[in-house]
C-alpha cells in the first residue's frame, strides 16, 4: 500500500498558531495547545499553548513506547518544562497543555494504533465514501458553555467571553477530572483513549484538531463530519478549511455559530491510501 499525506497548517485569529503536527514515516499526529489562564509568554513570544503543543510534537518524535506511554511521556516533559520556567502549577488554571490525536501505520499488520485526548480528532474514510468517526461522543467539553453562549449571542450580547469568564474558569477545573488534557496531571491517564482499526477498505484517515470543527448553529447539535467528509472528497483539506473560514467570515461576533473567538488554529492531516 502506498501512502500519500496530506497536510494543513492554518493559523486563527490569535498571533501564532498554538496548534502542533508531526509527520514521520508511519506515525502522524496533532496537538492542540492550551495556554495558561495567567497568560505566560516566554521570551521568544510564545505562549504556555504553544510550547506544551510542540513538547508533546518533539516526544511523539523520538520516544520510543506505546502511544499511551508516549502521551505520559510528554505529560511529564510539559511538567519539567513548566516547573523550570517557574510556573505555578500549584493552580491549575496556571498549567499548560496540550490535547491530541495520533495514528501509528502498521502496514504489515495491516491495521493502525490511534490515541486520543479532548476534541482533537480521527475520522476513518472508506473506499466506498462511508466514514467512522473514533470518538462518537463525550468529546465536545464546551457544549455547556457554548449553550450558554447561544442564550447570550440570541440577545445579541456583546462581549459575550467576557460574560462567561466564571464559567470559563470553571472548565479549567474540570480539566483531567471530567475531561482530559495533557498538562502534566497524572489523571491524564484516565482520559486517553486508544484503539485498533483495520486498514482494509480504508481510503484515508483524518487526524485534526478542533478548529477543523465546522461551525454549527446549534450547540448541542452533534458535529455533522459527513458535510467534513463530503468537502474533503471534493477538494482535500483546503476546501475544508475555505468552508469553515468562510462560514467564520459570516459570522464575526459569533453570534450566530457559538465559538469563543472568530476562527481557530487548525492541524489538520490526511493520510490516502493507494494500493500499490
């Protein structure tokens, strides 16, 4: 089998992109850094997000281990990272962290590993154009507060982040207590889901982080990937992203699609499998 990649780096509407992807011969992956509520920065301008995302990057790189292992690895390197930058990770909103999603090709098995963590994402495409996505469910931690959002965008309120702080500061308590990121919190552990598919009758894998996510009215909607699917069997990963930019464009106070700011960084990957 012959492997053709894909792949998509698009920054959102914050300075840098915080989100990471790494590309080795069989193992492809993306993270999606979380700063820190106290807004660290390091001396070269990038922020807490950023370094988690690509420390993770670097371990997924050159450690050797399962994929699990690998994600604890990095978990604890984000740890070390953090405590000699003297962050205070006493507090919890103080940490950085990273979410992800990573496949390892095994062609000789003839199947693939993955691991998961938060709403970074894999979806499975076939050669007869039906899809799985690996994570059905659970995945979407903002939905409350996006419901909320909804309530305050339908009143047309402005400033709605600002209105929501407590309850954004709230999820950042809930981190590796009802969902997961790789911040250096052993409770990760609970929260990586991993698996085994078959690569027979496989025509891609997508490996994206959330801000391939296409924007969506209602929010406690389940995410429609067959309108992602469809887009990316016309036109690749950048007709998907020209969708949901466009679709942004729309909508810049979102108002209508609740979202916490206009676009979102994207790392998106798509692997193709041609029989050789």
């Amino acid at each position: 089998m012959h492997m053709h990649i894909e792949q998509l780096f698009d920054k959102g509407v914050g300075k840098i992109n915080e989100d990471a992807m790494t590309i080795g011969a069989t193992r492809f992956g993306v993270f999606d850094g979380v700063s820190s509520r106290a807004g660290y920065v390091d001396e070269h301008g990038k922020s807490g997000g950023y370094l988690a995302a690509n420390i993770a990057k670097e371990v997924f790189e050159t450690f050797k281990g399962s994929l699990t292992q690998t994600a604890m690895e990095a978990n604890k390197r984000i740890e070390s990272v953090m405590e000699d930058k003297g962050i205070d990770i006493t507090k919890k909103e103080n940490r950085w962290g990273t979410t992800m999603a990573v496949v390892d090709v095994n062609h000789s098995e003839k199947e693939f590993e993955w691991a998961q963590v938060a709403d970074s994402l894999v979806i499975v495409i076939y050669t007869d154009g039906t899809f799985k996505q690996l994570i059905q469910d659970d995945y979407d931690h903002d939905r409350g507060i996006m419901s909320l959002w909804k309530e305050l965008a339908d009143t047309k309120t402005e400033d709605i982040r600002g209105k929501l702080d407590g309850n954004i500061r709230q999820l950042r308590q809930d981190v590796n207590v009802t969902f997961g990121v790789i911040n250096g919190q052993a409770d990760v552990s609970k929260f990586i889901r991993t698996g085994k598919e078959s690569l027979e009758n496989v025509a891609h894998i997508l490996i994206f982080t959330d801000g391939l996510l296409i924007p969506k009215e209602d929010p406690q909607a389940n995410d429609d990937f067959s309108v992602t699917v469809n887009l990316f069997l016309e036109g690749g990963l950048p007709k998907v992203r020209d969708h949901i930019r466009a679709t942004e464009d729309t909508d810049p106070n979102c108002w209508k699609y609740p979202r916490y700011k206009k676009s979102d960084d994207i790392a998106a990957i798509a692997v193709s499998f041609q029989k050789s």
